[in-house]
C-alpha cells in the first residue's frame, strides 16, 4: 500500500509516520510538507491513500523563508485537482484545527466534511481530528484506513 501524507507540521507528521510505521507494515509512505509539493507528488505518482492536512504552505519552508503564504483550505484545493484530473487515491483528512478560511469562506469542521463529501464522494472518505497530546485519533485513524483499504 503507498501512502502520501500531506503536511507541514513537523510534530504532527512524525506523530503520523510513526502511526504508520507500527500499524500498517505493508505500506510505504512519502511526506511533503506543502501544497505545491503535494500537487506535485499526486500528480506523479499513484497512491492508496493520501493523509491531508487542510491548511498548508504554497511552497516548502526552508531556512530564512516562510512559504510564502498559507493556504487556508490547501487540501480543498487538492482534492479538487485529483477530481479534475481523476486520480483515484482515496483521501483522509488529518487536521488539527475546528474551523478554516476568513470571511465569506469561513467553515467549522461539520461543515467541511459535508461540504467535502458531497463535492468529492469518490475521493474523500472521512476526517480525523488531530491531538497531540491525546491518542484517540490514532484509533479513529486505524478504523478508517482499514476500512478504505477493505
């Protein structure tokens, strides 16, 4: 199984690599730390599933640089593109915050995951909410990858 995890924060990537590493042996797993990458990444190359984050980077962060800017729905937007282009890799969002975007375009967690399963249903299968300091979205995640992958 190969599995491409989306995401710019460094505690909660290891956090899922290490999740990964113990629970699923079969798997090989890529990580890319931004948007751009990420398209870049699911472009390319075919995966399983694809663990992604909501709120990303346009571009990695080096040393001395910022990324530019945050994308404050960065996964919507990838999920888009492997919509447009019909990639089929089935898609779970890891996510640690509650609400997305500003203004107009301001959404609650409910409200993201209706708005993602009915604009993506052959893609999105479900959301996880991430904590660091809590253990349960390692159970949530264990539940829904193994039942994507059955």
């Amino acid at each position: 199984m190969n599995i491409l995890v989306i995401e710019d924060d460094p505690n909660k990537s290891k956090q899922i690599l290490d999740f990964i590493s113990k629970n699923l042996l079969d798997a090989t797993c890529e990580l890319k730390k931004s948007y751009q990458s990420g398209l870049k990444e699911v472009l390319s190359k075919p995966y399983d599933i694809i663990l992604l984050d909501m709120q990303l980077p346009n571009f990695e962060i080096k040393p001395g640089e910022d990324g530019y800017k945050f994308r404050k729905l960065a996964g919507f937007d990838i999920l888009r593109e492997l919509k447009r282009k019909n990639i089929q890799s089935r898609v779970i969002v890891v996510t640690q915050f509650e609400t997305f975007g500003e203004g107009e375009s301001y959404i609650e967690l409910e409200g993201l995951k209706h708005k993602l399963n009915n604009s993506f249903p052959t893609l999105y299968v479900d959301t996880v909410f991430y904590s660091a300091d809590k253990s349960i979205w390692q159970k949530q995640l264990n539940e829904i990858i193994v039942r994507t992958i059955r």
